[in-house]
C-alpha cells in the first residue's frame, strides 16, 4: 500500500482525510501512483496533472522521503521506503503571490 498526502484544497474536493492508501501495481513510479489516485477519486483529475498531456500542474510539488522529485520524470521508480509504506509520497500545492 502506498501512502499519499493530499493538500488541504485536494483532500476538500476529494471528500478524504489528510493520507489516503492506494494499491499501486509494480513498478510504482509517480504516473502510477497518481493513475490510482485518480482512478480512486476521479474529481481530482486535471487538478494534479494537466488532462490532455498527464504533465505535472506548474504550482504542484511531489516529495518522497523529504525530497523534491517534482522535476524527476515521471517514470522514475519511487524510492523504496514509499514502495513499503514506511514513507509517504507527499503532494504539495505550491503557494504563490505576492
């Protein structure tokens, strides 16, 4: 089972709590944890990725084990402690403004 925690603005539009459980077939990259996200909450999608290209949204950031792995390609094999569970892969809605 693989961890997710969903900003404040997602978890609303999604009606769940802070971290969610996904069962994510190997290899677990970042497409396929989000593939499942959205196959499991089917409002979020187009909120996370762009709905025509699947390309990361500009103000949304990916962490796993206290990393940045936004830019990483999204084929990229997670790291294994979030394949475990142990470590959550975090999805953060940036902040912008000024």
């Amino acid at each position: 089972m693989i961890r997710v925690v969903l900003p404040a603005h997602l978890r609303t539009l999604a009606r769940t709590e802070r971290e969610v459980t996904l069962d994510v077939a190997a290899p677990v990259t970042q497409s396929a944890v989000l593939d499942a996200l959205e196959a499991t909450y089917p409002v979020l999608r187009g909120t996370i990725r762009d709905h025509a290209t699947l390309k990361r949204r500009p103000l949304v950031r990916f962490y796993a084990c206290m990393e940045d792995i936004s830019h990483e390609p999204p084929e990229t094999p997670l790291p294994d402690p979030v394949i475990a569970g142990t470590e959550p892969f975090i999805i953060i809605g940036a902040m912008a403004g000024g």
